[in-house]
C-alpha cells in the first residue's frame, strides 16, 4: 500500500514567499473586487491541464485551486468564497478555448485563472497559432466582464529536452501584455524555489517512489496566488503592508 | 425515378449484393494512414509538419474511421446477407471481443513506457502528454474506469470509438440495406443533437468526454458503412464533373487556409470570423462540419480517379502499403506504443534532427516489417491449415 502523504502545514508557507520580490504578483482584480463589494462572493474558476486538475496531487483537495480556495478563506473571513476546479489533464490551449463559455463563463466567476500553453509547447503546435488562440480566449473572458490571471508554464529542471519551451513562454507572456492581462510568474517563481535549498528538487518537479507528484509545489502555487489575490482584493500585502 | 434515388431510398434486399473483386484502394490507403498516424503521434517532430493535416481540415483519424465502415461493410455485411443477423453480429462480438484485449493490453503497455521513462529522466511532463496522470495518482479507479473504457489517456481513444461503432454495427448495416439515404440523414442528425445539447460519453476523472465522441464520429463510420453497401450491391459512381469541381474547389480552400500564415478574408464580414476560427484549430471532438466536408470531398475523388486495380495501387509502394494495411489492428497497436516510446527519445535527444528523422523511419520500417511478417504467417498457417493432416493433433 502506499503511505498517506504528510500533511503539509502551513507554518512551512514561508519558504514559499522566497525570492517573492524577484517575481511579485500584484494583479488588477476590478471585476473581483466589485463582485466582493456588491455581493460578499467570489467565484474563481481555475481553467487548465494536470496542474489545475491535479491529478498528479495524492488527494484531490491537494491540487492547488482546493488549497487557494482555502488560503482565500482564512484571509477573508466572512466572504463567500468557491474556486471551481476545471483542470483537465493533458488538454491543449484550443481544447480549452472550446469549452471557455460553457465551463468557465457558464459559472459566472469574476476571475478565470487560466494555465495553460504547456502541451502547445511539447507539442510545437506553432507560436503565432498560439497567440491566436490565447488572444481569442482572453477576448472572451474579457468580454464577459471577469477578470483574468494567466498562469506562466511551470520551470523544468532540464529544459533542453524541449528546445522551444522558452519561446513559448514568450508567447504567453506577451499575448498577456498586450491585452493587459496580469501573469502569474509561476516559472521564475519554481526556479527560485529550487535554488533556495528548503525545497528537494523532489518536492518541486520529481515524484517520489510512488510516481506521485508531491504536493508542496502545489501548495506554494496556491499560496502565492492568495497572496496576490488577497491582496489587490484588500490592498494589504501578505506581510502586512498596505499595496502601493 | 432514376435507379441511384430509388436504390439511394429503397436499398436493396440481402440476396442482391453482388461479389466485387477485392478493392485494392482500401488495404493500400490505410496502410498509409496507419504510417501518418504513428508519425503525427510523435509531436512536434519534423515530418509529422508534412503529414495531411497541414493541408486539410480532416486528417488520417477521419479517413480511418471512414475506411472502417466499408470495410465492416465488406466483411461483416457479407456475412450478415448470406447467413443471417445472429451469425454476423456473433462474428461482429468476437472482433470487439479482440479489439477491447488489444486496447487493454496497450492500456497496459503504455502506463508501464511511461511510468518507467518518468522514474529514469524525472521528466512528469511525459505524464502530462498523454494524460495519464490519473492511473498513477488513483491507481485502481483508473483501471476500473479503464476496463469500462470510461478512463482513456490519449492515442488510447481511438479502439474505444471502433467497439462502439463496431458494436452497432449489425442494426446501422440493416438500417443501410433498406434505405441508405434516411440512415445518412437520421445519423447526421444524431451528430448534430449530440453536439447541440453536449452529449458525450464520459472520460473520467474530470468533465471531459470522449476524445473521439461517438454521438459525432458515428456519421463518419455510418457514410462508410453506406458507401461499402452501395459498394456491394455494385453501384457505379455517378459521372458528375460538376461534384469533381466542388471537391477540388474544397481541397483548394482548405489547403489555403491551413498553409497561409495570413487571414486572406480578414475584411470579409463572418466569413473573416469563420476563417480565424478554422486556423486556430478544427475540433476534432465534436467533429467540425468542414472535417466532413472535406473527408467527402477526398473521398470522392479517390472514387472517381483511383481505379480499384490502378497501377499505383499494384505498384511496389502499394502493394507494401496494402500489406500494412491488411493488419491494421496489429499495425496499429505496434504504431502506438512505438510513437510513444519515440516521444520520449525525441524528447531526451533535445529533438536533434538527424534522431527525429531516424525515428520516423525507424518506426517506419518496424510497421512495414510487422504487416510483411504478418502476411508471411498468414500464408503460413493458411497453407498448413489446408494441407493433409498427416500427424495426430498432439493432445
């Protein structure tokens, strides 16, 4: 049988804020913010592969939008706050862009993080395809009024294996500055973890014996996306001082 | 009324089929298509840049599926005409029988390629290529899920699309013996119900169905099942240059929109829109009307223009194609889990060109040897079978 996986507590979190000014998140959340004023809720719809779907987590409520809903929570008590899991392992940005309205926009969010562009990269399916197709989904969600987080592809300890990785991460971060969307850096943010010595290089991309993706990475994700979040929601950074 | 619409509505009772002379066209055009899909297989490699989807909305899964409908035709139709239903839908259950331990044992085959490649390199990205996350992070759901085929990893979608077809084979056949034309038409509105209110089977875990959802895909493998009876009864394709025309005028388009970096109808009002969309992808899932389309369009040209008994098709390429293609279960099988293993060396090898192309021919040449040994074995055993027993069967 396999053992039960630790918990992983939070006292450990800080690790997870290591080099955070190297890479800050400060997203402009206007269409969450409101959705928090006027009605004390927020939906956020997590859309994306294996990292949003999780699978790779020992538990289900490991995967990272179970702990950002969490995390979310604890830092504001008193709202009403879901994070809806639409992660679909394996699906490439144009199989997400198919269901846009009727997974994502359907649940009526007021912010859609959206990872993706990891198996457009594997796959090589073109860059300016790409930027199609992430202009296109961006448009949508925009259009709908919500706001949007798109999520940079995860660091990879031996990145040769796919020579164009970083062109295609370009691409990503492009499309996003060009229709104004904030990224959430989670590429720099890995590779910093994995030079700060508190993690294995297990717990960040390996897995152990069992083939299980360990869950501390995931949990950093969530956390410093609560972080952000939490933060451009209540203009109070994590450690207290006020944003801006 | 001319005799296509009456036989287009009427069909034609089970003693009227005729016996064609073995169509050449269809062992030698699946052969190909099972060589396209061992290299389209393997991403992002250098030749699967030159493989017809670059060109075409459909591309080979359409025309494989399509080729399984005449061929199921031929087969077990036949089969069903001269010996009854309950023979033909036996014979029809032994094959799915088949077909379902093939797609188990490469279920099998390919959990263990990658999990092994993952514990070498630490690469979980090979994990995420083909979603099979699930069989590693909940072992036994996935394996329940599995053996209901209700849990497929990718490339592992399409023998779970041919059960189902296969097993509705016997009443589409009926449906397309007594009239073809209400049986395409009933089908393509299935297709589009499905599509309209979201019908798929489940792929679990998540909200994803079928990659390949048989609500859609089913019109794919009834126009071949049609084709194959029209086939059988000895219809001749009609003479209709102004149907050569649009199938070529088809072809064209879709080559232009695939290949041109650039929207060429960028001002035009919704048909700019429509071009976007097709040159960011053709879903493939729910099965876009242009796949069709353009499937038709192929589909008739190889009708008018390749003679079953042309030249090329007698050829040496041809023949070696058709002897892949006589074998597309094993073939395919093989092609799947040798594009698999050849996703990891690419990867490993940082995609270096002189491995890529190595690879491909590789596969290649492993393919082409397995449909070759098959035959020979074939022969083999046929020819034991039929030779005097000289020896006691050995208990």
């Amino acid at each position: 049988m396999l053992a039960a996986p630790k918990p992983l507590a939070p006292a450990n979190d800080a690790r997870c804020r290591a080099g955070a000014s190297q890479h800050p998140f400060a997203p402009v959340l206007p269409a969450a913010k409101r959705a928090l004023t006027e009605t004390n809720q927020l939906v956020i719809v997590a859309l994306g592969s294996s990292t949003t779907a999780g699978s790779g987590a020992s538990e289900a409520n490991n995967s990272y939008p179970a702990v950002l809903e969490a995390e979310l929570r604890r830092r504001l008590p008193g709202r009403e706050i879901k994070v809806i899991n639409k992660g679909v392992g394996g699906q490439s940005a144009y199989d997400m862009l198919l269901r846009m309205e009727s997974d994502v926009i359907a649940e009526k969010p007021s912010l859609v993080i959206w990872q993706t562009a990891v198996n457009d990269a594997i796959r090589d399916i073109g860059e300016e395809k790409l930027a199609k197709i992430l202009k296109k989904g961006i448009r949508q969600v925009q259009g709908a009024g919500i706001d949007l987080v798109l999520m940079d592809l995860q660091w990879l300890p031996r990145e040769g294996r796919y020579p164009k990785y970083d062109d295609y991460r370009a691409v990503l971060a492009k499309t996003a500055a060009e229709n104004n969307v904030a990224v959430f850096p989670r590429y720099g943010m890995m590779r910093t973890w994995s030079r700060s010595k508190q993690f294995t290089p297990e717990e960040l991309v390996g897995m152990d014996g069992d083939l299980h993706l360990v869950d501390a990475g995931y949990r950093c994700l969530a956390v410093r996306l609560a972080d952000g979040i939490a933060a451009a929601l209540t203009g109070v950074r994590p450690d207290g001082k006020p944003t801006n | 009324m001319s005799g296509f619409w009456r036989l287009m509505l009427f069909g034609k009772g089970p003693r009227e089929a005729a016996l064609p002379g073995r169509d050449l066209r269809i062992d030698a055009i699946r052969g190909l298509i099972l060589l396209i899909i061992f290299v389209n297989h393997m991403p992002g490699n250098v030749v699967s840049g030159w493989m017809p989807y670059n060109y075409g909305f459909s591309d080979a899964a359409d025309i494989f599926v399509l080729l399984a409908g005449v061929s199921a035709a031929f087969a077990y139709g036949r089969l069903i005409d001269q010996r009854g239903m309950l023979v033909g839908s036996l014979k029809v259950g032994a094959r799915i029988w088949t077909l379902y331990i093939a797609h188990l044992a490469l279920f099998v085959l390919v959990c263990g390629i990658i999990a092994t490649a993952i514990v070498r390199t630490q690469n979980s990205l090979y994990m995420e290529a083909i979603n099979i996350q699930p069989f590693f992070s909940d072992t036994p759901a996935a394996v329940i899920n599995a053996l209901g085929l209700t849990y497929q990893p990718y490339y592992l979608d399409i023998l779970p699309l041919y059960i189902v077809l296969l097993a509705l084979f016997p009443l589409i056949y009926v449906a397309a013996r007594t009239s073809p034309l209400p049986t395409v038409i009933f089908s393509l509105a299935i297709w589009q119900v499905a599509t309209h209110f979201g019908l798929n089977l489940p792929n679990h875990p998540g909200e994803a169905g079928w990659f390949f959802n048989p609500f859609a895909w089913q019109v794919i493998f009834v126009l071949g099942v049609v084709l194959g009876r029209l086939a059988l009864v000895g219809a001749t394709v009609p003479r209709l240059v102004v149907l050569d025309l649009l199938a070529v005028g088809v072809l064209v388009f879709a080559a232009a929109v695939k290949l041109s970096t650039s929207n060429f109808l960028a001002g035009v009002p919704v048909l700019g829109e429509w071009v976007d969309g097709l040159q960011i992808g053709i879903d493939k899932t729910n099965l876009a009307v242009v796949r069709v389309v353009h499937l038709l369009a192929l589909a008739w040209l190889v009708l008018r223009y390749l003679r079953p008994g042309a030249a090329l098709l007698r050829s040496r390429i041809g023949g070696g194609l058709a002897v892949i293609g006589r074998h597309s279960l094993e073939v395919f099988c093989a092609g799947i889990v040798l594009a698999i293993a050849g996703q990891i060396i690419l990867a490993e090898t940082s995609f270096v060109l002189w491995v890529q192309l190595l690879v491909n021919f590789a596969g290649i040449t492993i393919l082409a040897g397995l449909g070759m040994f098959l035959s020979w074995y074939k022969t083999l055993t046929a020819r034991a079978a039929g030779a005097p027993r000289e020896q006691p069967v050995a208990a």
